[in-house]
C-alpha cells in the first residue's frame, strides 16, 4: 500500500475512472479533478473553509426552486455562464450573440397574438413599442419562428419572482409570438428597468464578501427557436443603462445593445394603443441553419489541431 502524498493524491483518484466510462464524462471529470486538487494546492485550503464550501453548495440548493435557481445565478456571477457563452458563439459566427438565460425563465409561457401587450395592460413604467425581424444568414426573413421572451415589470421584479411587491397576473412580461412569412415580430410592452440580482441567498454572500454590487443593466431575454436552425438565446440591453459596464452577470456585448427611442407623434402612438409618447426599440436577429453550424465546428476544430 502507498501512501496518498500532495503529488499522488490526483493520480489516485483518476486511476478510479473505470476504462469504459462515457468518453465525454470521463474527460469532464477528469478536468474536474485535475482543477480542482490544484485550486485547492494553490489556495491550501483548510478543512474548515472545504466544510464551509460544502455548507455553501447545500444552501445554494436548499433555496432553490421553481422559481429561484440560485445555481444557475451562482455560474453567472462567476462568469462562468458568460465564458460557456462565448465558447459557443465560437461555431455561430454571424448569428446573433448569445447572452444569459438567467435563473427566471419559465416555461410555458402563453402563445400571444402578434402585437400583444405582454405588460397585461400594465400602467406603471414606460411604454415601449418592440419590433424586428428574424432572418438568415443571407437576410432572407424566416417563418414559423418561436420568440419566447421575458422581462421584469416595472418594479424591478419578474413577475413569478419571490419577494415581487406587486400581485402580477401569471407570466405577465412574457410571452410566445411566432413569426409570419414576412420574419416579422412586433409588441407592446413597459421599457425595461435595470435591477439587482437577488442578494438574500448564498450567492449575495460573494457579491457582499468581494465588494462587488448585483446589479443588471435594462434587458429583455430571448429564446428564438425554430427546428433546423441553432436557437438563439439571448438579451438585448437598453442603450440608456447606467450598468452596461458592469453587468453583475457579464451578459453584455456590444452588438446586444438595442436603443430605445421616444417617439411623440400622436398618430403613431394611436396606431399602437398608446395615449401618449412611447418608447420604440427595434432589433433584428440572424439565425444560422444547423448544416452551416456544423460545417463552422469542423472548422473550428480543424484550426484549434493546427494551432495546437
Ligand atoms: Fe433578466
């Protein structure tokens, strides 16, 4: 019998790996395992702070649910959600760029008319006319396209969210459109705000304990889907916000920063229901098809060996 030294103890626990495991879990693992005991060498990390890590995994768990994914907002202000991102975009170069889903998307969200209010005839806020197309690679406009977005209400909150001090009907702020032959999507809606990520559970802990605020700038999200076509997932950011910069989450790129402009003629604001000036945001999205997508992770490959 050996011994478990600091230099062995990493190769004891690979040799586990038994020879027929999943090859793609096997090379997660083993990463896994490599990085974490050199995390661990480089910090030397105390039993105590290894025990309070573990309590910290189960809180993030215990405060969980159906409506609050504290694990999912973990990855995000680590930047690790953002970084899986980016590594993604790598195979849709040309697609809209991808951005968080963030822990508050539900699903099931109602299929609406196009042009519906998806703010539910709210009156706070400001109102915002949202608009765009979705097409190809080649500008072509696609049909039969899926946008299943999600904001907050005016108050800072999503509507399901715990802590939400107004009472909002169901899966207000969201909603399903389907785009037609012309790849148009328009609706109505309350500009979005910027606001904080939730800091009650173990995640504000980091945010507290590093210095760092939980702020968001202004956002909607987007799920744009349609069978044949890599689907987006995404967030487009109100030009105006103060926290462009210093996304809590590290959701901003450049090309997801929509402006939203005030428009005051009457007859426009009529045209859409509105009583008054309105906000009018306007973006297009550009799907690749999934044969182009798989033509660019050949690709990819082939230059990551080359320059390996
Ligand atoms: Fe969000």
């Amino acid at each position: 019998m050996r011994d478990l030294t600091e230099s062995n103890v990493t190769e004891a626990v690979l040799d586990k790996i038994a020879d027929d495991t999943n090859p793609r879990l096997k090379e997660i693992m083993t990463a896994l395992i490599r990085h974490t005991h050199d995390f661990v060498r480089e910090v030397n990390l105390s039993s105590d702070e290894l025990l309070y890590a573990a309590r910290f995994i189960q809180n993030v768990g215990q405060i969980s649910d159906d409506k609050r994914e504290e694990g999912v907002l973990l990855g995000d202000v680590l930047g690790i959600t953002a970084l899986c991102e980016i590594l993604g975009d790598r195979v849709r170069v040309g697609a809209t760029e991808s951005s968080l889903l963030g822990p508050f998307y539900r699903e099931g969200a109602p299929a609406r008319e196009m042009g519906a209010d998806i703010s539910h005839g709210d009156e706070t806020g400001e109102p915002a006319y949202i608009h765009g197309k979705v097409v190809d690679s080649d500008g072509n406009p696609i049909e039969g396209v899926i946008l299943d977005l999600w904001q907050t209400t005016p108050n800072m909150f999503y509507e399901a969210q715990v802590g939400q001090p107004d009472p909002y009907e169901d899966y207000a702020y969201r909603a399903k459109f389907k785009t037609g032959a012309d790849g148009r999507y328009w609706f109505l809606s309350r500009k979005p705000v910027d606001y904080p990520v939730p800091t009650d559970g173990p995640v504000g802990l980091i945010l507290d304990g590093t210095g760092r605020h939980s702020w968001r700038p202004a956002h909607l999200h987007y799920l744009v889907y349609k069978d044949g076509y890599q689907t987006i997932q995404t967030e487009l950011f109100n030009s105006d916000s103060q926290y462009l910069d210093s996304d809590a989450v590290f959701g901003v790129k450049q090309s997801l920063v929509v402006p939203y402009t005030l428009n005051d003629d009457p007859a426009e604001a009529a045209r859409h229901g509105f009583t008054g000036p309105f906000y009018e945001g306007h973006y297009d999205f550009v799907m690749k098809d999934d044969a182009s997508v798989v033509d660019a992770e050949k690709a990819y490959s082939q230059r990551a060996s080359m320059s390996s």
